[in-house]
C-alpha cells in the first residue's frame, strides 16, 4: 500500500484525524505494514505485547478462549480501527487473541516508538485513553447482557448492532447485514451456543422478523427486535 493511501487511512482513524500531513507521516515513519492472509493469527492471548495495530485492509476477529475451550468474540474489527492498544500501556500478555477474517493489511507501531510521540503529542495521549475508556464500556455492557438478559435479548441487540454497523437497505425494505456469520460466530458474540442460536434464527424466521441469505441476516421487522432487546 502506498503512501499517500496509507496516510489516507490513518487520518481516517478517530484517534488521529486531527493530525496534520506532517505528523501523520512522522507516524508513518516509524510504523512498519504486513499483509496477513484470511484466518491467521496475529497474535494469541498471552503472548507478549508491544505493538498497536491499525487496520488498513480486510477485517479482524478479537475473541478469548476459557480454559474448558469456550470461545467468546469480543469485538470484529473493521478498516481503520485500532486493535492491540491495551498491552500497549502496561506491557503486560495479551488479553485476547486477534485473527484476521480476511485477506488483511496492517499499519504496525511499537511501543519504543509510541509512547515517546505521546509524551510530544498530548493530544493524542487523551485521545488514546478515551479509546481505552470506550473499551471497558464495551466489556462492562457485555457482562451485564451475559448476567441479565435472556438468549433472544442478546441475540435481538447483537443483530440490531449489526444492522446498524454494516447493514445495507434494500429496495424491499429490509435491512441486509453485509456480514456474512456463521451461527457459531454469532453465538461466540453474546456468549451462547451455535444450536440455541439457531432454533431462535429459525423461530424469527418462521415469524417474518428475519430470513437467512447464505449466511447474511436480512431484517425484516426492525420494531419486534427493538421490542425484545428493550424487555
């Protein structure tokens, strides 16, 4: 990627769109890129950290594994998202494991590097910490759906999320979502099994609130899905 496409899409990002040329391509300096193909690991939990990611290309997975096995994805990262940022701080092993989901690009930054062009930028630094803020939101709402809501409450605002995130109209009035998911990957998202995500899908659908479209949820009754996420 070149780089005047690279700098495009770092300047895309929240945490550094108010970032002149210039310092945009002090970053750049000292970042390094990698191209990773489909459904490799970029890193495993508990590996040592000390680099921040940004997605140029492709889409990522970030998910933790229990030690019985049990998989729950955390976030799907989507081009010019950071990722990896929280071992960036503390030095500490990775919390998560991080895989690509397609064929990807990486806009790569060392810690060595990082933390001294935050000292010069503050900025930035205020900005990363609202990133880290945002981060623990995401993890406390996601305990408090496991502990207090029910499977079709966490499947109905999971799918609402989706919609809203990578949903395209359609000229019939539904709502397809341009991810294509597996019915393990959705419950792997709000802590489920792939079969109990299933027979609900197949109950929505005999109810015309969805329907399937190789692997694509297409929303059919926006209204009944805010109506069971909100009881």
């Amino acid at each position: 990627m070149n780089l005047e496409l690279t700098t495009k899409l770092l300047s895309e990002n929240p945490l550094f769109s108010q970032l002149g040329e210039d310092e945009l391509a002090e970053i750049i300096t000292f970042s390094r890129t990698r191209s990773v193909d489909k459904e490799q690991v970029i890193f495993h939990k508990w590996d040592e950290s000390g680099q921040l990611f940004v997605l140029l290309k492709g889409r990522i997975q970030i998910s933790s594994v229990s030690d019985t096995g049990k998989e729950i994805i955390l976030n799907l990262v989507e081009p010019v998202e950071i990722f990896g940022e929280i071992s960036l701080f503390d030095e500490m092993e990775r919390t998560a494991t991080a895989m690509t989901l397609d064929d990807s690009e990486l806009l790569v930054i060392s810690r060595q590097d990082f933390i001294p062009y935050l000292e010069r930028n503050p900025r930035i630094a205020i900005k990363m910490l609202d990133a880290l803020s945002q981060l623990l939101r995401q993890t406390n709402i996601l305990i408090e759906d496991v502990l207090f809501r029910n499977l079709a409450n966490r499947l109905a605002k999971k799918i609402i999320s989706l919609a809203g995130e990578h949903g395209e109209d359609l000229s019939d009035g539904t709502t397809r979502i341009k991810l294509a998911l597996s019915h393990t990957q959705l419950g792997n998202m709000i802590n489920s099994s792939r079969e109990s995500v299933c027979r609900q899908l197949r109950a929505w659908e005999n109810e015309e609130i969805i329907s399937m479209d190789h692997g694509h949820i297409l929303v059919r009754n926006f209204d009944h899905l805010k109506l069971l996420y909100s009881s």
